[in-house]
C-alpha cells in the first residue's frame, strides 16, 4: 500500500471517530451512525490492500 492510501485512510479513520465523539457528546445518533459507518469502512478498505 502506497504511503498516499496510508495517509488518506488514517484521515478517514480519523473523521469517522470525530463524527461519533462529537454525536456521543451532542446526543445525535445519526452523527454517531456515521462515525461507526466510517469507521468500519476503513476497516474493509485496509484489509483489501493487505
């Protein structure tokens, strides 16, 4: 895997993480729904690459 895959999945992963710290804090589930959703995302995409 190339170091640009790399950085960009470790931003996705991030993002995913921040949605659902922020819909935990607020109390949205939708926010929280989407973070999880990106989240296992990256997990698929890495495990293609590997």
């Amino acid at each position: 895997m190339s170091i640009a895959k790399k950085i960009a999945h470790k931003a996705e992963a991030v993002k995913g993480g921040a949605k659902k710290t922020v819909g935990r804090v607020t109390g949205s589930r939708r926010l929280q729904a989407e973070g999880r959703g990106g989240q296992a995302k990256l997990g698929v995409m890495f495990r293609c690459y590997v």
